[in-house]
C-alpha cells in the first residue's frame, strides 16, 4: 500500500501552528505570499524544492496550503513521493485561513 497524504482542516493546521510542529509551506505565487501567508511560512516553487527536499527531515509534519487547498493535494502527493511520511494538504487554502483569522 502506498502512503498518502493526509487532508487537515485551518483549524487544526493552527493548534500545530501553535505547538510550532510543523513546516507550513505555501505554494502560492510571490505576490500573494507576499501580501499574506501563515507565521513562518516556506514559499515553495519550482526553483525551491531541490533545497526543501535536502534540508528538512524526512519525519518532520508538513502542511502544505495553496489559495483553496486545490493545488496543494498535488504537491503533498509529491512530498510524500519523496519520502516525507507526515504531509497534509490544508482545506480550504489561505483563503479559509485569512477568513477565519482570530
């Protein structure tokens, strides 16, 4: 059986946040990464990955958000194609956790 990625809502993305267990990696573009991403976010791109890939371990949890939690499934299953054994893909994107921002 292959491992998969696992789906994680924004409100349980931010309990991990706060116990600051895992890598937030944001796979949007630099300008809306700019203009807002989640604390301590990793802007991850084509250009990226190859360091990402080497200097994180392997075991570490990794949420991986996009606008709408779309775009980020795929590259989660990437993530984990590439060994990371904890990679969720945020629901509902950026877009839910600006909107539900406390």
């Amino acid at each position: 059986m292959v491992d998969k990625f696992k789906h994680i809502s924004v409100a349980d993305s931010r309990k991990m946040l706060a116990e600051d267990v895992a890598i937030f990696v944001d796979i949007r573009d630099i300008t809306a990464y700019a203009a807002g991403h989640v604390k301590d976010a990793v802007r991850l791109d084509n250009a990226s990955i190859p360091v990402f890939l080497q200097k994180n371990p392997k075991e570490t949890p990794i949420i991986v958000y996009c606008y709408k939690g779309i775009s980020s499934q795929q590259i989660a299953d990437f993530l984990v194609g590439q060994g990371f054994e904890d990679v969720y893909s945020m629901d509902g994107g950026y877009d839910e956790w600006a909107a539900t921002a406390q």
